[in-house]
C-alpha cells in the first residue's frame, strides 16, 4: 500500500481504506479471502460444517472478504458440501438452539 502513497499501520488500517472505496485495499482483502477460502475449502470438504462463523479484523470488511471466500471455496470443495454451508458475520451468527 506504500506503493500506492497509503500508510497502513495495521491491518485495521486496509480494511478502513477498502471500506472508503479504495481499489487497492479491496483488492488485497478480497484476495485474502480467497487465501483464506483455500484453506477452509479442505475443511468444508471434510466436515460439511452448518456455518463457518468468520470473525476478525477483516470482517469489518465481510462482504469483500467473504466475496473472495467463497469464490474458492466454491471452486475447490465437493459438489454439495459450500452450498449447505451459511456464511456468518460473528454479530448475525446464532447459537444451535
């Protein structure tokens, strides 16, 4: 981001900036997700989770997070394991009654 003339301090920082519009910052959070849908593509697979609850720093920016998420998650795991899973922000998501 200093690249682009934008001091970012913490990751806090690039999630301000691609939530004020910033395509470079929504770009690098979106590819995170997508990062992190590689990862989570495997345990969907293995586990056919309900919900994947996703919290943090960056989910303050969720939708282009989770955007890049699912891309991968959809493109990597089974046929029916992404479309049985719900994405949750941790303030939306419900305990199992």
């Amino acid at each position: 981001m200093q690249q682009h003339g934008r001091s970012v301090g913490h990751i806090r920082d690039l999630v301000d900036l691609a939530l004020g519009g910033d395509p470079e910052g929504r770009r690098l959070i979106r590819e995170s997700g997508r990062h992190i849908g590689e990862v989570l593509a495997g345990a969907v697979n293995l586990l056919n989770p309900d919900a994947l609850v996703i919290a943090g720093d960056m989910s303050k920016a969720y939708d282009i997070l989770v955007a890049g998420l699912r891309e991968t998650v959809y493109g990597n795991a089974t046929a029916l394991a992404p479309a049985n899973s719900r994405y949750c922000h941790p303030h939306t998501a419900t305990s199992p009654a």
